[in-house]
C-alpha cells in the first residue's frame, strides 16, 4: 500500500504562525473565508485582498487551537503578508511571525486507482486515516495532513522541523506536483503576481475561499459588488500550449483567438509543452481574434506571434 505514495518536497512554502487572544476575530476582518469553520479538523483556503479586492496572497489556514494558527503561503510573500497585516493590529491581542525555518511544508500524493481510499495511511502514523475530504485535516503528534481538492488525491503535510522526517515513502519531482495543482485548477499568487486579481478572477468563489455572508473584510466591497451585480467577464481558466513552450506566473499575451491573458501558474510537460492557468476573457469578442493578428507574445510586444494553445476544462464548473 506503502509504495504507491510519493512525497514531495515544497520547500517554495513558508508559514505565518498567528497568535493571541484575538486572532480569529482579527483575522476575520482581514481574509475573505469565514474563520468560525476553522477547526482543528478543517483547514481553509481563504484570500488576503487589498481595498480594491485584489489578491494579496492565497492563505492555506491550519488552526492548532482557538489561539493559535498558521498560515502556509508562497515563502517569499510570509514577510510583507506579516508586515501589512500587522499595520491593523493596533490594540488587538495577536501576534505575527514569520516561522518557515520552524516549519518542513511537504506533500504526499498517491497516483492510482485507489488514491481515495479511507484506509490508507502514513506509515510513521499508522493510527492515522489520510483525510478523504478536501479540508479536511488529521492531527497527529508529528504532523497536520490536509486533503486538497482534486484527483490523483494529494495531501499537505505540515510538520515541525524538530520533528521526523516526511513518511518513508518514494520521492516525487516537485513538477509533478505543480501539474497536478494547476490541472485541479488550483491558483497561486506570487510575488510577481501579488495584487494583480480580483478574487473572482482567481475562481476564488469557486474554491469556497470566500464567504460571501460574513462580514467586512478588507476588499470585501469589492468582492462582493463583483459577486452581486455583475458578471465576472474575466476569469482564470486552463490551457495547454500546442508546441514547446516555456510560461511562467505574470507572462502575458494574446491567444490565438484573440483574448488577451496573463499567467496564473505553469507546469512544463515531459514533451516540453506547458500546462497552464490563465486570466482571460470568458468569451471571445467577434472582433478581438482580427484586432489581435498578428498578435502579442507573452510581453505583450506587438508584431510577434500570437499564443497557439488549448483551451481545457476545469474540474469545477465556473458560474453562468
């Protein structure tokens, strides 16, 4: 059963441990899930927006106790994610740090017919079920294991680093793990990318990274005004490029078909093609594909071809 799971370093992830008497209430007036579903049995994946509902960061809440969370994100936004909140603290009872040292942030990812099952385990943990339901989370003395979103199943495992090692199992090359994330059409945000799009854009409703009911947060206006009057014309989608292509998170460009896009996330395939995640236009204006000849490279440089890719579905559906 052992060997038909990989773990996968990702060291790219660091952690944002807050704390305090105050943390929850804090933190529910600065992100855009609602923090009374945290437990520590449930994760959230929850959005960190500017005023103007642009996506800060992406956050991948853990809850140790009422008083006591961390946050699993991009390690080169931990830092000024710490800093920015903590200018609205003020007298409230919490405490920010940066603890990616503290911290190994690996994942675990079972590739078969059998990736769901109840009964599988780690094997440092044999007590343990890997969690079958996305968010939720197993608490062992060694580690907290998330269940993502998406088949093959893929779990994150977040551990001291005073503890053991990952479980014994095969390693995996991280870029599998990145195939897997961007074809569940999972998005990231980057330094590169940090405050570029709105929350819808980033499907982040589709995720259930935002509750719409909750009260203010910051950007929530935004987010909202998005949600209730109006239908979100731009949103990221998935795409494989037709021939040897390199991409990475903020190129931009134009399609073949004439809508122009911007790079969520990447992965390169085996036969040097790329997967990809994308910001771009729901539906392709009439006029845009004859505007758009010759087209714009990934720079956006006019007089350059223009993007020959695939679109692909998404394994969620995106609102009407």
């Amino acid at each position: 059963m052992h060997s038909t799971l990989s773990t996968v370093s990702l060291d790219e992830l660091g952690a944002l441990r807050a704390r305090g008497a105050d943390v929850v209430a804090f933190l529910q007036g600065q992100l855009s899930n609602d923090l009374t579903r945290l437990s520590p049995e449930r994760s959230l994946l929850t959005g960190y927006h500017n005023p103007q509902g642009r996506v800060i960061a992406l956050l991948r809440l853990l809850q140790f106790a009422p008083d006591d969370l961390l946050a699993v994100l991009p390690r080169e936004l931990v830092a000024p994610v710490a800093a920015r909140l903590s200018r609205f603290i003020l007298r409230a009872k919490v405490q920010l740090a940066d603890e990616s040292q503290q911290w190994r942030i690996s994942g675990l990812l079972r590739v078969g017919a059998n990736s769901a099952r109840a009964d599988a385990t780690l094997e440092t943990d044999n007590d343990a079920a890997l969690p079958t339901t996305e968010n939720d989370t197993a608490c062992t003395a060694t580690r907290n294991v998330v269940r993502l979103a998406g088949e093959p199943a893929r779990w994150l495992l977040v551990s001291p680093m005073s503890g053991p090692e990952s479980p014994a199992a095969p390693a995996a090359d991280p870029l599998i793990w990145r195939r897997l994330a961007v074809a569940a059409g999972e998005p990231q945000v980057y330094a590169a990318t940090s405050e570029e799009f709105i929350a819808q854009m980033l499907n982040l409703d589709c995720l259930g990274a935002i509750a719409f009911e909750k009260g203010c947060y910051t950007g929530q206006e935004v987010i909202a005004r998005a949600h209730y009057r109006g239908r979100v014309k731009r949103r990221m989608q998935r795409f494989v490029t037709r021939a040897l292509q390199q991409l990475r998170p903020a190129d931009a460009g134009t399609l073949s078909d004439g809508r122009t896009f911007k790079v969520v996330d990447a992965a390169q395939l085996a036969d040097g093609r790329c997967e990809f995640l994308a910001v771009t236009q729901l539906t392709v204006e009439p006029a845009s594909a004859a505007e758009a000849a010759p087209g714009a490279a990934r720079d956006g440089t006019a007089g350059t071809a223009a993007l020959e890719a695939e679109q692909l579905e998404l394994p969620y559906p995106l609102p009407e």
